[in-house]
C-alpha cells in the first residue's frame, strides 16, 4: 500500500499523490489545483455547477451511490439559511480504507471539493465528520485548511466573490452508526446518533433543522477534476457504459499485493486481483470476496469476471458498496467469515430498533452455534426467517447485515450443512 | 380528509392521522410498545407492522410512521405482517426474565398481553440471557432492568416531554441501558408516570409493590385534591386502604399525565391517627349520637347569644355538597358565615373567580396550544405542578413562555424571567397595560376602564422595564397569548389587573385567555358559596371579643389560615364550643370539643370546581372503613368476620351539617343538585350525578360587565428603605395540606432554608449556608440560607413546610425590617 498505482489507467484522484508525503497546497496548484473553483466562481451559478456534476453521472461514493448531482438539486430554491454541507469521513466499513489513502495523499483536493459542493448548495458552512482513528488525517485536515484560508480559498469573498465558506473538522465518538447520514447529523447536534427517518430528508431538514447536504470523502474529491474537465471526459474515464469517472478499489485478504487502486470504474474482479493486487496469494485458490464492504453479499468464482461497478453489480443482485474487495480462498470458512461479520454488527447496531438489535445477535449465536458443532437442521430456515424480517428495521443498517447472510444462505447453503452434519467446523483440523 | 381501505372497511380520517390512529378509530387496535399518543411515533419497537396491499406506499410498513392517504389499502391481518409481528415478539421475550409471577407489573403488563394474543411460547434462541443492574431511583419508583423491551418511551417521556435529564438511555446495541448516571433519586417531580408509560415492568410503583394485583383492587376514577388543577387519577384500593394511584387520561385536564404530589398524595386516608370515630369532649360516642350533643348545644348557644353567636367555617378542600351545605344551613339558621376558604389567598381567589369570563377561560390543555405565555406571580412547578409540563408542550411548539415573579423560578424549559419584587408586580403589570391601551383606540372600553387605566403607574422605574415593553410586542403580535396568573402570594390588585390585561388583549386582536392558579382543589367553589362579609380574620376578632361563642369548622384546618398560631389558640380557647368535622387528624381536630368524622372524597361522591371554573365529579372508590390490616388481628391473609365495615360509622360531611342543621336522619333523601342551583346561579344547570360528563362542564361565567377594569389600586405608600418582604411560599411536596400528610412523599420534602439574593445577603454580612434567625410575630425563626441570583431583590423566600408550620411566620407575605434578620450564631 505505501508505493503509488503502477498503472497506465490515468490518475486522477491520486494524481498528486507521492510516494513518500503529503501533497502540499504548492503541489496541488501546480496540477491546476484550485482553478476549478476560481472558474466556478467567475463564470458558473450554483444551478450549473448541479448541472455539471449530474450530466457527470457522479454516484456517491460512500457506498449507496446515490447520485451526487441529484442530492444537490434536492436543496430547494427557497430553502432557508445557514446550509450545511457535511464530508462523511466516518469511514468505518469493514475492509474500506479508500478516504484514508485519499486524506493522506491529497488534502487539497478535497477542500477545493468541499467547496464546490458548498458554492452550489449555497452553503457558507462545511464539516468534516471524521473517524477517530484518523486523528493524523484530522490534524492533517485542519493544518491543510487553515493553509487554504491562508491562502484565500477559505474565510469571507473567496477570491474576490461575495462566496463565504468555512470548514470545521470534528471528530467522531467512534461508532458506525455514525456514518450513516442522518445519524451523523443527531451526532454533530450533541444528541445520540441514532437514525432518523425521512422524510423530510437532510437536504431539506439537516442539521439544527436547516439544508444540509452530506457527500463521502471520494465523491467530494471527483468534483475539482469534474468541474476542469467536463461532464463526458469524466462519464468516458469509465469502463463500462452505465458507470463514470475513477474508482478507488481497496484490496485486501488473499491477495499477493494488498492495497488502495485508482482504476477506471467497470474495471472487471479478475484484472484487479490478478493484475493490480500481483495475484492470489501462495497456494490459494479464489473462493468468494465481498466485493464492497461488509454489507454486500458474497461474490462467488461465476462472477470472477464482472466489470466492477454499481449497475453490474446489481444486475446480479450484489452491491460495490464501498468497492473494499476481502478476498477469501478455499481455506475460509464461510460461516466464521459470516460469524465475525455479525460480530461486528451486532457490536456497532445503535439499539434503536428490534430488528437490529436483537435480531443480528440471534443470528451471530445461532452461526457460532454451527461453527462450534452445535448446530441442528432447524437453524437453517430460523436464519432464513431472521434475514427477511431484518429488511422491515428502521434504516439500512440491518438489511446490510443481511446481506453476506443471505450470500452464506444463498451460495454456501452445502458449507453450512457441512457443519451441521459433521458437528464441527470442517476446516478447522479437529484437535 | 383521506379516505383509506383498512382491513376492508372504508373510512375517511382527518389529514395526518396516522394509520395506526386510523384502525383505532374503527376499533382494531394494532399492537403498539413504542407509540403513544403523547408522544409521538418513532417506529422503534416495529410492532405496528401492518402490510399495504395497494395504494401510495406499498409492503410492510410500521402503521405508527405513516399517515392515511387516499386510496391506501391496508390489512393488518395479512399473514406476512402477522408473521412479522410475531417475530418482533420473539426479539423482544429473548431477554425478558420471564418474572411475571413476582413481577408487579403482572396483569396489566402491556408486554405480557401481546405475547400472549400474539401466541409466542417457546424460546428458540438458546443464547444466554443478557442482564442489567438495577438502580435505586428514590422512593417513588423500582427499578427492573431486565425486563426492558427497549421501547424507548421512558426516555422520551421524561427527556422530551418533560424535560427533565437525569434518566436517559445510554451504551448501544443489545446493552442499551435507560437509567441515571448514577443511581439516585429521580430529579423530575413528574417520575411517577414512568410507572403508567413503560409497556412492562421496568418501573413500577414502589410504595405499592407486592400489595396486589390489578384485579384484587377496587379500581375507580377520581378527580386529584392536591392543588387546584383538578387532574384525573385512576385509585386502587384494597383491604380498606388506598393502595395506588395511576394517572387517567383526561382530554381537557391533564392529559395522559400527573405529578409526583398527585400520586402518591393519598395516605391520609389510611393513616391510623385519621378520626375514625365521634367525639364528645374527649369521650368515644357514636356517630349520630354526637351529632346529636352538637346540635344540641349549638341551639343552647344560640339561645344566649343568638344565632350570629355563631359561625361556620369550611375550606378549599371541601366537596361542592359540604360548601353548599354549610351556606344553606348558615342561612337558614343565621348563623355566620360561611368562610369557606380560610386561604390566606381567599380575596385573591374571590377577585379572580369574579374576573373570569366564558371568553377569556382556557384549559389545562388548551395552554399548550398557546404561543405566548405570561405567568404573572405563580410559581408552576410549586404550585400547580401540572402547569409547568402544559407549559413546556406550549414552548415545544414554539411558544414564548415569560415568568414575572420575585422567587427564583425554575421551570423544565427555556423562559424568560422577570424578578420583580412583590410591590413593583403591580408597576410591571401596569407597563403592559399601558402598552395596550396605546396601541388600541380606548374609545370601546367605556369612562371606567379609561380611568382605571389612566390610574396605574407607568412602572418605569422597575428593573428592565424596555424588556417588559418589548413583552408586549410578543404578545400583541401572538395568535393565542395566555396570561397564567397566581393567587398564593399575589399583591390584592393583580389578580384584576391579570383580567384587564387578557381582556385589553382580547379587544386587541389575539385570541387571549386567562388562567389562574389557586391554592384549593374547591378554591373556585368556596369562592362562589361564601359569604363575602367576614373573611376568616374577621370571625377570629369576633371570637376574640366574645361576640363568636361557637364555631362548626367542616373539614377544615384553622392553623393553615395564615393566622398566628399562639392567637389563634387563645381564640380558640375562648370558644364555648368547636364542633370539627373532619377526616384529618390536625390541631382543629384535636382543640374540637366535638369531634365529627368524616369521609374521604375516596369515600363518598364529591363535586369540585377547579381552577378554570370546570365543576367535575370523583365518584366513590370504595366504602372506607378501618383497613383491614389493624381489624384483622395479624391474620394472613386478613379475614374480618363481620356484618359492619369497623370504622366506618360516618358519612359525608354534608350528611353531617344536614342534621346539624336539623333535619331529621330518616327524612326523605335531599335533591343535592336543586339545593346548589338554589345556592348560587351559576351552579343552576349541573347535570344529575349519573350524566355527569367524564371532563365535568365549565361553568356558565357569565360577562360580568360591572367587575370589569375596576381594579382596585392599592397604594403601597412609599417604600421603606431598610425593609425586605418575606414571602412564605409553596413547594411540590411538603406545603399542600393532605401530601404533606404522605408517608411515601416524606423523603422528597426538602428541609427548609431562606433564599436571598447575594446582593442582598452581602449587604446584610451573610453568606451561603449561614444560619439566620428572623423576628417576626411568630417570634424567630433561625434557617439556613441559600444565595439565590435568580430572584428578585429585597425579598426573602422560605419554601413552607407544612410540619414545620409552627416554627415558620405564618403570613404568606410580610415586610420585615433588615434589623429583624440577622446571623444565628452570634446569638450562640
């Protein structure tokens, strides 16, 4: 992970990024860094820059990918100031490290991102919502953008223009739950982040009840080039038809080369672990992965070819998520795998709903019952039942945990069996 | 209004109602933990989960978060949402202990009834189950935590409704945990509804627990004594005691709601020093033959000196049959009277009850729908606690909630607070008065108003006078103003100027109201029934000439009238003869010469009038009598074979006063509603006992042209320079007359101290938690003060204490000079 993509595919997230620091606002400038908002504050109205951003097919990169454009244009006209624009880089997706990479290698970037995100919701206020254990990434933040505001890219009249815009770093308690959107917005308000249901949806009642538009890390960092370059240089960066732009892939598991990619988006699974993560590792032998994160379902060897990206992946009934790839080999258990996957989730569920709460530690027992051989029959239609019943929770949160249960339950019903009958997990060696 | 499809019945419900309100509406009742009504829906538990077969919003959806809209076809039977619901039940009994046998909860557990009817009875899940700590929350509330079905409505009750912070919920996922900080006892005087709103048996009612279930008890409704509000209680009694008591919903009143004071205010009708049997100097008689001896020498008495030699006394806490009682018999033997309110606030009640008007009369309820508020020298939380949560729901929505009063206010929201002393209310009220007669033309009020408008001062010398004025800006432009205003402490001339003030607004534009807060749970009725000539004062001078020889005091404590106690005993020495009546044991009781049990208002049907002028009915809870537990012998369980109830050798205190009066005991029954059409004409229209409407009827209170903008002015005379006014006031617990009786509310009454300002204390050399010592006429009082910057300067403010009464000034209101108050310890 700590050398640069050795690849011919153009960087344009990571083009700043070096190999042994962090890109300084010099570096970023030198690249055309910040004249993407000069130009945007010259010649563009918030309603181009929307425009621009949605002709660019832009999808949230934080894993739902909603549309980047689209969640801008649902700030309404007239909706009352102060608006909010919020970086989510509380990145606590299992197997996703993409945000971190970015914050390390280009600072700038994203600030210059923030702020166009901002100019077109008309937004004067803008906070990073980060993840604790990017305290380094957080001291990094706020150096860089007390630069920026040195600089005249921050503070009141950026560049001469009646445009103001500030950004706060903050620091999150710790939890997952945190990430989720509007659940972070009750955090940032000092209350406990719990969900909240829309509608009304952020973007019309946010924070402290005003507009507030929240974009992951990534997604903000697509905008500076998108605005440079255009709509279709951004769509034709992209492999496949439906997708657009770059992809941050992490990789990580039984790989020979562990780390964080910039491909085109649509690349397919078997280039990105045969070519860019060096192969599967010694001895191992593709098995399944998670193709983005912990709530995504198992990819299995039929798919070893798709182009990764969000429409592919949904053909078949999966998700990219957060395009973290954990790669398993024929070594892993399936059901552990799961088990430590509900491990987590039943840890991180904020205790809101029934569903969540209860439901995902039912099913954490009943796998490390199977695992420990002391599963029975029954157990497979109670999992069944537990994993339709968590789609009716209160957010997405639970349907997520489903996910790599109803892959285990879909694709490695036999493996499960396995444990059953032979009352022990067939691939640890029996003491 | 939409029209929507439930279970395959038709029905239009009024725009935002929610789906689970809607199959309510048509009697199917979707289970619910997490949905109430006063709370709001956040679809937590998911038990609501109904399926929408067709319609704008399809598949299983929680019925609490949506709201009816045309063309929704909803079935709350469908087997995928039956099946879903079933689940939820599973999740939910994972943990749940399983206790009901010892769990008080137990029967009306809202839990245990949807796990039953939802038909889930085996435990699949064979994980271990998660458990809690428990902790001590005070003497009003057990704490359960195993049985939690994280409902979340604790929380929300007691953080969001109510406003109070010291119970939350904390830890994630499967460990949430609701409880405080650190175990203690719960800040909210309100805590008691956690025991009604939690759906099972985390908090349940302590002072109650292991004394039955909900079955063994007589359960009946009841209208709450405990200050003027008037707020519906549920009471449990078993074994001839009152056991507990729940809030019961009331739409104009209460709510789903009631205070600390409210529940648990009942022991005095258990209590073993309550007069269970007759009196005559000193001696055990029967009931009737005791009645018997006092009509008798009442007669002699008013054969020597005539019938004025005599006079008769009630109180605020008196039934609307005793007050009227006592009227028709002082008038139909001429006797004098009667006081029915011996409050020092009675003038005050007298001049509010004949201030307020059908249009200017508000609800409990309908202050939470107003937008700005004026609480003018009240003290909510204290005395009328039910206010403050009215109030807080009026802020929530948006309200400005404004506090003019010289003691430190404390309310569970954001307000503003002006601490006027008690002589400039009157210049602070008149600010605002002026400031609406400038923006309205005065030419509709008549010559009257003008003058009496001209007559106040501009008050521009009050502290923060801009701010008062810029008040009237806010309340002007408000759409619903509401002036609350107290009677308990008030100077004589704001209760009226309240009047003047809601009434200007109203000619204004707003629709204004006006809610006053009185001391009694009858306040409203005494006021109305008394004889207006003498006030209780006058009667004791009376006495003290010899003019008064007998005295009839119909559940009524003389020592709680403001009156110094070392007088009053010698009045009361004086008196050839005290007939008390009462089911109390108090210093009235125990000076009477004849001593006239009575019951309860648990005990026998009493109408009261409460605050807003709204006559309603508590019907019996049970027949009274000794509880069994000191009849039966120690016998376990209690047995009494009996044909009598012991103990219960009484009746009402109007049956009582009817003999008194001379009417025969087997004498036809008596038309009690004729009788108080006949005592004063609003009372004329009152619906027979048996229609009585289950939120009363408002009084007919009729434009009282003549009363209105004639407030007296008082003239305060010129200040003096050293002098400090001491006000003796009310608190939650402790101060009101049958709570502070309570057992159970004891351990919340606080020990009593003096707030001053520090300013005032600095002048004075004191500083906090000194003992001072005070002369006044009930000669020194010595305290603890409390540095108080919340309040006014130059007063002084005790919290009474109702036991203590005697070592406290009795006056609520007195001016002292700053020589009278002094450190303690110098003495020492």
């Amino acid at each position: 992970m700590a050398e640069t993509t050795d690849t011919a595919y153009p960087q344009v997230l990571f083009a700043n990024r070096k190999l042994d620091r962090i890109a300084a606002i010099d570096d970023y400038r030198k690249n055309g860094g910040y004249e993407a908002i000069e130009t945007v504050l010259k010649t563009f109205s918030p309603k181009d820059v929307q425009k621009l951003i949605q002709d660019s097919n832009l999808l949230g990169r934080g894993g739902a990918a909603f549309p980047a454009g689209m969640k801008l244009q649902t700030v309404a006209d007239d909706a009352p100031f102060p608006r909010y624009i919020v970086c989510n880089a509380d990145e606590m997706e299992p197997g996703t490290f993409k945000d971190r990479v970015l914050l390390h290698a280009d600072p700038h970037l994203l600030i210059e991102g923030m702020l166009i995100d901002a100019y077109s919701a008309r937004a004067e206020k803008g906070i990073v919502f980060i993840r604790p254990e990017y305290e380094n990434a957080a001291r990094i933040l706020e150096r860089e953008v007390a630069i920026a505001e040195k600089a005249g890219f921050l503070g009141k009249n950026i560049l001469g223009s009646d445009f103001n815009f500030s950004i706060d770093v903050h620091r999150s308690g710790g939890r997952y739950i945190c990430g989720e959107v509007t659940a972070q917005l009750n955090a940032l308000e000092g209350k406990r982040p719990n969900p909240r249901k829309p509608p009304p949806y952020p973007t019309e009642f946010g924070l402290w009840g005003k507009p507030t538009v929240t974009q992951n890390v990534e997604t903000l960092c697509c905008m500076p080039p998108i605005l440079r370059n255009g709509a279709q240089w951004f769509k034709d960066l992209a492999l496949t038809e439906t997708g657009a732009g770059t992809k941050l892939y992490g990789i990580s598991g039984r790989v020979k080369k562990p780390g964080c990619f910039e491909l085109p988006m649509g690349v397919r699974l078997s280039e990105i672990i045969d070519e860019h993560a060096g192969g599967m590792a010694e001895g191992s032998e593709f098995k399944a992965c998670l193709p983005g994160g912990a709530s995504t379902r198992y990819l299995t060897r039929e798919h070893y070819d798709i182009p990764m990206d969000f429409e592919s992946l949904k053909a078949v009934g999966m998700r990219l998520g957060t395009a973290a790839i954990m790669v398993f080999d024929q070594s892993d258990c399936m059901v552990g795998v799961t088990h430590n996957l509900m491990e987590f989730f039943a840890r991180e569920s904020c205790g809101w709903c029934t569903p969540c709460r209860e439901g995902i530690p039912y099913i954490k027992d009943i796998l490390w019952r199977i695992e420990n051989g002391l599963g029975e029959e029954r157990f497979v239609p109670m999992l069944e039942r537990e994993c339709r019943h968590l789609w009716n929770a209160y957010c997405a949160f639970a349907p997520g945990a489903a996910a790599p249960l109803e892959g285990l339950l879909n694709d490695f019903q036999d493996e499960v069996l396995d444990h059953i009958r032979e009352k022990k997990c067939p691939f640890k060696a029996s003491v | 209004m939409p029209k929507l499809i439930i279970d395959e019945r038709e029905i239009t419900v009024p725009e935002g109602t929610k789906v689970i309100d809607a199959a309510e509406r048509m009697g199917i009742m979707i289970p619910r933990f997490c949905y109430h009504p006063a709370l709001g829906a956040v679809g937590a538990c998911r038990v609501c989960a109904v399926n929408c077969l067709d319609g704008p919003i399809k598949g299983i959806q929680m019925s609490c978060m949506i709201d009816a809209q045309d063309g929704m076809k909803v079935s709350t039977t469908d087997a995928e949402a039956v099946d879903f619901r079933k689940h939820v039940i599973e999740w939910l009994m994972l943990h749940h202990p399983h206790d009901c046998p010892v769990c008080d909860e137990g029967g009306h557990c809202l839990l245990q009834d949807l796990t039953v009817s939802g038909g889930h009875g085996v435990r699949r899940f064979q994980g271990p189950k998660r458990t809690h700590t428990d902790q001590h929350l005070g003497p009003l509330v057990r704490h359960e935590m195993n049985r939690c079905i994280q409902c979340y409505r604790c929380v929300r009750y007691y953080q969001e409704f109510t406003g109070y912070e010291d119970l939350g919920v904390m830890q994630i996922g499967s460990r949430v945990y609701y409880g405080r900080y650190r175990p203690g006892t719960l800040e909210s005087p309100f805590s008691g509804n956690l025991i009604d709103i939690c759906p099972t048996g985390v908090y349940t009612d302590k002072p109650s627990r292991y004394r039955g279930r909900r079955w063994d008890f007589e359960r009946r409704p009841a209208v709450c004594l405990h200050c003027a509000l008037g707020c519906h209680v549920t009471v449990s009694a078993r074994y001839r005691e009152v056991v507990r008591q729940e809030a019961r919903f009331s739409e104009s009143i209460n709510g789903h709601f009631i205070c600390d004071r409210g529940r648990y205010g009942f022991p005095y009708v258990n209590l073993p020093q309550r007069p269970r049997s007759a009196r005559v100097d000193g001696t055990e008689t029967g009931w009737e033959a005791a009645l018997k001896t006092a009509g008798e020498r009442l007669e002699s008495v008013a054969w020597k000196t005539g019938p004025q030699g005599i006079a008769v006394v009630g109180s605020a806490r008196c039934g609307l049959e005793t007050q009227g009682m006592l009227k028709r018999v002082a008038d139909a033997k001429g006797w004098q009277g009667p006081v029915l309110d011996i409050d020092p606030a009675a003038a005050n009640v007298r001049t509010a009850v004949s201030r307020l008007d059908s249009d200017l009369q508000v609800s409990l309820r309908e202050i939470e729908t107003a937008d700005c508020i004026v609480v003018v020298s009240a003290d909510p939380l204290n005395e009328a606690p039910m206010l403050a949560p009215a109030l807080r729901q009026a802020r929530r929505n948006g309200a400005r909630v404004t506090v003019i009063d010289p003691r430190p206010a404390s309310l569970p929201f954001q307000f503003d607070h002006f601490p006027v002393a008690p002589d400039d209310l009157a210049a602070a009220m008149a600010i605002l008065i002026r400031k609406c007669a400038e923006k309205e033309p005065l030419s509709e009020l008549g010559k009257t108003a003008v003058r009496s408008i001209e007559a106040v001062s501009d008050g521009a010398d009050i502290p923060d006078a801009d701010g008062l004025a810029a008040l009237y800006d806010d309340l002007h432009n408000s759409r619903r103003p509401v002036i609350v205003c107290g009677t308990h402490t008030a100077p004589p001339e704001i209760p009226g100027m309240a009047a003047d003030l809601a009434l200007l607004l109203r000619i204004a534009g707003p629709r204004a109201g006006l809610f006053y807060v009185m001391p009694g749970p009858n306040s409203f009725g005494a006021a109305l029934l008394s004889d207006p000539a003498p006030s209780f004062g006058d009667l004791v001078s009376a006495i003290e000439k010899g003019e008064i020889k007998a005295l009839v005091v119909a559940e009524s404590d003389l020592f709680g009238s403001g009156i110094d106690w070392d007088r009053l005993r010698n009045a009361m020495n004086k008196l050839e003869l005290l007939v008390t009546l009462d089911y109390i044991d108090s210093p009235t009781t125990r000076a009477a010469h004849i001593l006239i049990p009575t019951l309860t208002s648990y005990e026998t049907p009493s109408l009261l009038i409460n605050n807003e002028g709204r006559v309603q009915q508590s019907p019996a809870a049970f027949r009274g009598g000794d509880p069994i537990a000191r009849t039966g012998g120690g016998d376990h369980p209690p047995r009494a074979f009996r044909r009598d109830i012991p103990g219960r050798e009484m009746g009402a205190a109007w049956t009582a006063l009817l003999t008194l009066g001379g009417r025969d005991p087997g004498s036809a029954p008596v038309n009690l509603t004729a009788w108080l059409g006949e005592a004063h004409p609003a009372l004329t229209s009152l619906p027979e006992a048996s229609d009585f409407p289950p939120d009363g009827v408002r009084l007919p209170l009729a434009e009282n042209a003549v009363e209105r903008f004639q407030t007296d002015r008082f003239s305060h005379g010129e200040k003096e320079e050293d002098a400090l006014t001491l006000l003796v006031v009310d608190r939650t617990f402790g101060t009101e007359e049958l709570s502070s009786l309570s057992s159970i509310l004891k351990e919340l009454t606080p020990s009593p101290f003096i707030h001053i300002h520090p300013e005032d204390a600095a002048e004075l050399g004191l500083s906090e938690g000194d003992a001072v010592g005070i002369d006044s006429e009930a000669g020194t009082t010595v305290l603890p003060i409390n540095l108080t910057p919340e309040m006014a300067r130059g007063v002084l403010v005790i919290p009474r204490r109702r036991d203590l009464d005697d070592r406290l000034p009795q006056e609520r209101r007195t001016v002292l000079s700053k020589t009278a108050i002094r450190k303690a310890t110098e003495d020492a």
